[in-house]
C-alpha cells in the first residue's frame, strides 16, 4: 500500500514540476509518466485524465496558500509584517509557475471556484484587520479587492511584463504598489 501512494506522490509532484515549468496545455500524460518512472496503466488507476491530475495539482497548491494564511494570520505580529509574509509566500509561489500556467489557470473551472472561496476568505481577512485598526477604516473593503482583481489583471499584461527583468520583480512591483501607493510619506494627508 506504501508503494501505491508515492506512485501517485510521484505523479503528483511530477505532474506538478511539469505543469508548472511548461504550462498544462503543452505536458502530456506520457511525459509525465516517462519522468515520474511510472507505467499509464499506473497513471490511469489514479487518475482519469490530464485535466484530473491538474486540478489535484491545483487542489493541493492552493490547500498550502490556505495553511500558510491561517499561518500568517495567527502569528503575534504586527498586520505589516503579516502582509509583508503573504507577500514573499506569493512571491515564492509566483517564482515557480510559467507564464504559460498562469494563464492556463485563470481558465480552469476548478480555480475559478477556488478563487471565489479565496476572495470570500480575504475579505474576512481585510474586515477583521479593519476592526482591529490595521486598514484605514474609510476604505470599502470591496474596493480594496477590485483594486487588488485590477492589479492582478495587470500580471497578464506582456508588454507590461517585458519591462521586467522577472515575473518576480514585476509581481513584487504590483504589491509594493497595492501596499504602499506612490508617496514615500508615513502619513497620508486627509483628503
């Protein structure tokens, strides 16, 4: 029984290696058979198809980003330095995914509803640190994620991200952006 779940942990991290370097679309269930040392008979008793094996994939990727903002958002530290974790935690995600998976994955049904949940979960998290003082309280909490859906479109934007020397330094540059704005005062002025 052992050797049947790392045959599929070897798939999965497999599966997930490729996905990630080269996007689902171009990754056949051959390659990651051949790279895994696993037959397709032993590929197909676990999972149905290419599609299934992603949403696994994606399934467990973003299980992590649910752990690691509970994590975050335990920790006795001040909200800044929480932001400032989820922040590098992103980052190093985004470091490991292809342009091409990235796209590939605002397509997918799975991540869609995933991605609902998740906003669900960080308005929560924007009202509570509202409540604690931690975001000014004028701010809709609604507007600060249509900001941050905005931002986000503009991780799609090539031209954009040709001026970048990484996809790193441009996702790190869209939420220094998000956090901070662009005046370098502490304090922002009334309006």
């Amino acid at each position: 029984m052992a050797n049947t779940s790392k045959k599929r942990q070897q798939l999965l991290e497999t599966a997930r290696d490729l996905f990630f370097q080269h996007g689902i679309k171009r990754v056949t269930v051959e390659e990651i058979c051949r790279m895994a040392h696993v037959s397709k008979m032993t590929f197909y008793k676990y999972f149905t198809n290419k599609e299934d094996i992603a949403e696994h994939v994606l399934r467990l990727l973003m299980e992590q980003g649910w752990r690691k903002l509970n994590e975050v958002e335990a920790l006795p530290i001040p909200f800044p330095q929480k932001l400032r974790l989820m922040q590098e935690y992103k980052l190093a995600i985004t470091a490991q995914l292809s342009p091409d998976f990235l796209e590939e994955l605002a397509q997918m049904p799975f991540y869609v509803q995933e991605r609902k949940k998740w906003t669900r979960r960080v308005m929560q998290f924007i009202t509570d640190a509202q409540q604690r003082g931690d975001i000014r309280p004028e701010i809709r909490p609604e507007f600060i994620l249509a900001m941050a859906d905005k931002l986000n479109d503009l991780l799609a934007d090539k031209q954009l991200i040709s001026l970048y020397s990484d996809y790193v330094e441009f996702t790190r540059e869209i939420w220094n952006f998000f956090y901070y704005g662009i005046v370098t005062r502490s304090e922002p002025e009334q309006a």
